[in-house]
C-alpha cells in the first residue's frame, strides 16, 4: 500500500512541474476594478468575465489565460499586454489599443472588433470564428 502511494506521488512530481500556474494578484484584481488603472499589473487567469473596464490602461499587463468572456474594452489600453490563451468570447474592443500585444492562441469567438489598432501585434492561432471586424487590419488566411 505504501510503496502504490509513493509511486503515485513520484509520478505526479513532472506533472505538477510542467503544469503552467496562472495565479492573478488579487491586490491588481481590485486595484483594476476600482481605478481602471493596471499598467503592468499580473492579472494572469483572472476571471474578468462581463467587466467594464471602458478606457482602463493595462498597458504591459500580464492577462495570459484571463476570462475576459463578454467584457467591455472599449478604447482600453493593452499596449505590450500579454492575452496568450486569454477568452475573449464575445467581448468589445472598440477603438481598443493592441500595439505590439500578444494575442497567441486567444479566443476571440464573436468578438467586436472596431478600428481596434494592432500594429506590432502577434495573433497566432487566434481563433476568429464569428469576431465582428472594422477598419482593423487583420487578415485571416495563410501563404
């Protein structure tokens, strides 16, 4: 029985290392929802679904798998912002700032994109099924 529980928790050690952990500083959580102001703030795996965060400046903020599921971002400043893996279902990005962002394998299913300013950002393997996209240069397709 003993040696079956060692070999169970030897085993799970590489697991548990090579598991990403995305923890968000609840201190920036608060700080972001009360201010609108997180310029590098850790918001990493933060449940930001359905927030209104018009106007906030997250400029080099660290949202990488965040759940930011219907938020509104309207004219927001995400500059320098790390989203890779973010869930952006269905949220607002009017007049948002994406300079030099990084959007790698974000969700942004049905997402509203208008004159939303991505110069310098990365979109690899974001998924753009249904986003609403105007006067915001991105092309979908390959080669």
């Amino acid at each position: 029985m003993k040696l079956t529980l060692l070999v169970g928790a030897v085993a799970a050690i590489p697991i548990a290392i090579a598991a990403p952990v995305l923890a968000e500083n609840p201190a920036h959580v608060q700080q972001l929802l009360e201010t609108n102001l997180c310029q590098g703030c850790d918001l990493s795996g933060a449940n930001l679904s359905q927030a209104h965060l018009i106007g906030a400046d997250l400029r080099d903020a660290n949202l990488q798998g965040a759940n930011l599921v219907e938020a509104n971002l309207e004219g927001a400043d995400l500059s320098h912002a790390d989203l890779t893996g973010a869930n952006l279902t269905r949220a607002f990005l009017t007049n948002a700032l994406l300079q030099n962002a990084t959007l790698d394998w974000a969700n942004l299913t049905e997402a509203t994109l208008y004159f939303v300013d991505v110069t310098g950002a990365s979109l690899l393997n974001a998924e753009l099924t249904g986003a609403d996209i105007v006067g915001t240069p991105i092309s979908v397709g390959g080669d």
